[in-house]
C-alpha cells in the first residue's frame, strides 16, 4: 500500500496472509494520525520487521517507545479494569485515541462502543450467546472477513490477500471518522438536554426543540418519564415518547395510556381531547401531535393516567 509522500511517510508493518479486524482497524488508526501519509506493508520476516516505525499485530512485542504494538506475546499486552484483554486495535487506540479525536471522553466513547468488542472477539472472548433463533448478528468481524479473497478469487487473481486487506482499511478509516464525529457531537448535543433537564420545572417531562440525543443522559436521572420534541420526519409536527429505563433496554419508565395504543386522527383527538393528536403506537412508546402544544398535552394526560 502506497503512501501519499513517500519521503516523509511512517512505514506501518503488519502480517501478510489471512487478516482480522483488529489490525486492520489498529493500521486505519495509524493511517489516520499520520494523515494518511504511511506506507502499510505486510510480511512475516523479522527483518522488514525492523524497518518499521511501527509494527502491528505481529513481531511479539509491545513497546510504545518504539512503536511495537503486538498482543500474541506470552502475557499478551494487558487488561483493562473491566478486564477485558487488548489487541492490537485497543493498544493502538489506547495510545492515539485521544489525539485523534481532540479529547478523553469521546476517545473512551469509541473504546466502549467500537474498540472493545473487537479486542474481545479477538481474544475469544464471548460478548453474547446465540439466540434460539440461531439468528447471529452482523458485525465489524464479518465486514472485514467479507474483503478476503474466496477460493475462487484466489484460484482466478481477482483478489489477493493484500489486496482485500488494503480495502477493508480504506473502510475502517470511514467507521472511525464517522464515530469521532458521532462521538464529539452526542457529547454536545447531551450537554444541551442535561441543561434544559435541569432548567425543566417538571423533570418528568423534558421538552428539547431539537434533534438532540437525549436517549442516554436522561436515563442517567431518575425523574425523566416522557420527552417532547419535533419529529423530523414530518416537518411541523411534534412527538411524545417515553424513556426507557436505559438505552440498552425497551422497557420504557411509563407507557402512554392503554387506551391510546393504535389509534389514529379523530378516534385519538377524542379520547385525548387534544384537537391536533393523530396517532399513539399499538406499543404506546410514542405518540403524536400537530404542535408542540399538542404534544405536550398528551404528555401531561399520560402523567395523570
């Protein structure tokens, strides 16, 4: 894989052959602190080992100092405190995460949501179980597995190894910079909730005039129960929707009323009494209404049923 100035550029090496999520995300990292300006090249040989600047996923080591980021070594490369065990991605993430999103907390935002996982599946850790279904979720791991070259590809030459490697990087590169962004903007747009929370005279019912995330720092008070905003998908209009007990479960704090579930414009402006309600869902976790006044409206009623 070329770098784009080859004079200045840091050589990133990792192993050739079959490749696996975490260096490849560990080698889009690297590619993105230098901005692009690496050459990535894949051997097994201890000597083009010592040309790089930086050595991922291979070679035994982890040494920071110089730029030595393996996991395979006996001991391998550390733990967290959750005790999940790092490789090669969550060392490299580990050591540049916070320069290269700008600051701690969204660094340890992507560390939960994206780098740990990956460590894990790595280290044969599981993070789920199979459902009766037997319905597997799609994940990272099966996005970079779908770059390697098929039997027939390989039998064909219409991909090699190194080549479905450097794409799957290209693709990484895409998911972290997505997620930087992802990450820095929850964080304001939660600081915004958190204020209007604390500003709200009635905490049980948060009223944000945005599209502002709100799911995870209003589950962190205990009083949220419904929250008022516009609904983007129709302009204008205004929804209710319940909090959930937390983001990781459907399970709302206080569901609308029973009698509200599945019904729709003038059944549901009369039993409401709320001229512009048009429509409460059969699972009564959202509700909607022409105006904010509307909206909030419903909002009071469901408190009092």
């Amino acid at each position: 894989m070329n770098a784009t100035n080859t004079k200045n550029s840091k050589r990133i090496i990792t192993h050739s052959g079959n490749f696996h999520t975490d260096e490849v995300f560990a080698c889009a990292v690297l590619s993105l602190v230098n901005d692009g300006n690496v050459e990535i090249v894949r051997s097994r040989d201890p000597e083009v080992w010592a040309t790089g600047d930086y050595v991922v996923d291979v070679g035994g080591e982890y040494d920071v100092v110089r730029g030595r980021y393996d996991h395979h070594q006996q001991g391998g490369a550390g733990t967290r405190e959750n005790g999940i065990p790092y490789s090669s991605i969550g060392i490299v993430w580990k050591e540049f995460g916070e320069a290269l999103c700008g600051d701690a907390q969204s660094a340890q935002r992507i560390d939960e949501k994206l780098v740990q996982p990956v460590d894990m599946a790595d280290n044969g850790v599981d993070s789920f179980n199979l459902t009766e279904q037997k319905v597997f979720p799609y994940l990272l791991h099966h996005v970079v597995t779908a770059f390697r070259p098929t039997w027939k590809e390989e039998e064909n030459g219409t991909l090699s190894f190194d080549g479905g490697f450097a794409r799957a990087v290209e693709i990484a590169k895409q998911v972290i910079v997505r997620e930087i962004t992802l990450a820095k903007d929850q964080r304001e747009g939660e600081r915004i909730v958190a204020d209007l929370y604390e500003k709200s005279e009635d905490k049980r019912i948060i009223v944000i005039d945005g599209q502002y995330p709100w799911e995870w720092i209003l589950t962190q008070f205990p009083e949220p129960l419904y929250i008022v905003k516009p609904d983007h998908e129709n302009g204008g209009k205004w929804k209710v929707k319940t909090v959930r007990n937390s983001v990781d479960s459907f399970e709302s704090r206080k569901l609308l009323p029973e009698s509200w579930a599945g019904k729709r414009d003038q059944e549901f402006v009369e039993i409401t009494g709320v001229a512009d309600a048009f429509f409460c869902h059969n699972k009564r976790f959202i509700a909607g209404a022409g105006s904010k006044e509307g909206a909030l409206a419903l909002a009071k009623l469901a408190l009092d049923a």
